[in-house]
C-alpha cells in the first residue's frame, strides 16, 4: 500500500520484506597515499622529495578534497579515513555519484588511473644528498600540509595506490 505524506511530495511503501543488499561497490577507494623515507619525483620539484614521518598535519588531510590530477576545478571527493602508520600514510575517500566521479571508480576499477598523490604545501624542509640523475639537493620535507589529494596515471611514489572498495552496503532502488 502506498500513500503520500502531507506536503513532503513522496511516496512511502510499504514492504512484506526489507530492501535487498546486493553486493558491490561502495564508491570507497583507499590505499597508500604516501610512503615515508622514501624518494620520490613528484611534480614541481626537478629532484627526488622524501617526506619524513610526522612531517604533515595529518588534520589538513581530513579536510581536504580529492581531485583528479592536482586540478582544483576537478574535485571528485573527501577524506573518509586516515591511517597513518609508521611506514607509510594511507586514506580512504567516498567518490562523489557524479559523471566524473563514476569515470574515475570506473578507471581505479579497471587499473588504468590508479595512482594517489598528495597536494602538499611544505612548510620546512632540509636538503640532503644531490640526486645522481640530475645533481639537485635531494627536498627532505619535516613540516607541512596537505591542500589536497589526487587521483592520476602516474603517481611520484611507486606505492601510492588507489584501489576499490566492495560493500554490501549498497541498496537497490
């Protein structure tokens, strides 16, 4: 049986049994979004750049947004989880159910742009020894923030991977 509520303009059934839950995925991908001691070549600096554990404010990650290729008029999420461990700083992030959203889980779901790569801003660093491919100080990084994360193709940090996350949490209409 059905009825409409006073002034709300929707419907609400009555069911014998409960909405299935079918399994799938939950618009959740996570993984290592940065090793650390570990160089890296991110874009912006001509070296090798190593983050230092304890060098970012981990609360800038939270309120941060999670772009497509480090372009602010790309946002396609937000931080749902932070994990950071001794060696390494990982993530969670609930996609946003829009067109850019669906193409970005459709491609991690497909292994084509798998990357994550953190926007930091940094605020105090050291120099180490100069990179043997281009003679530049290597950037050690021990203060900073994260303005933003991003999904790419080509992450600076080989191990900074995006991958699915199956629910059984997902309702069918």
């Amino acid at each position: 049986m059905s009825r409409q509520t006073a002034g709300l303009g929707m419907f609400l059934l009555r069911c014998a049994e409960p909405p299935k839950r079918v399994p799938g995925f939950a618009r959740i991908i996570s993984g290592q979004v940065l090793p650390y001691g570990t160089p890296g070549r991110p874009t912006g600096y001509p070296g090798t750049v190593r983050f230092l554990r304890g060098a970012l404010d981990i609360g800038s990650l939270a309120g941060s947004p999670l772009l497509l290729d480090h372009d602010p008029s790309r946002p396609i999420g937000r931080p749902t989880g932070i994990i950071d461990d001794v060696d390494e700083l990982r993530a969670s992030y609930r996609v946003a159910p829009t067109p850019l959203g669906d193409d970005a889980l459709t491609l991690v779901g497909e292994g084509v742009r798998t990357g994550f790569s953190i926007g930091a801003v940094v605020d105090e660093y050291d120099l180490g020894d100069p990179d043997p491919e281009t003679g530049i100080d290597e950037l050690i990084v021990t203060a900073g923030h994260v303005r933003e994360t991003s999904l790419l193709t080509f992450p600076a940090y080989a191990t900074a991977r995006a991958e699915l996350h199956e629910s059984t949490e997902r309702i069918t209409p």
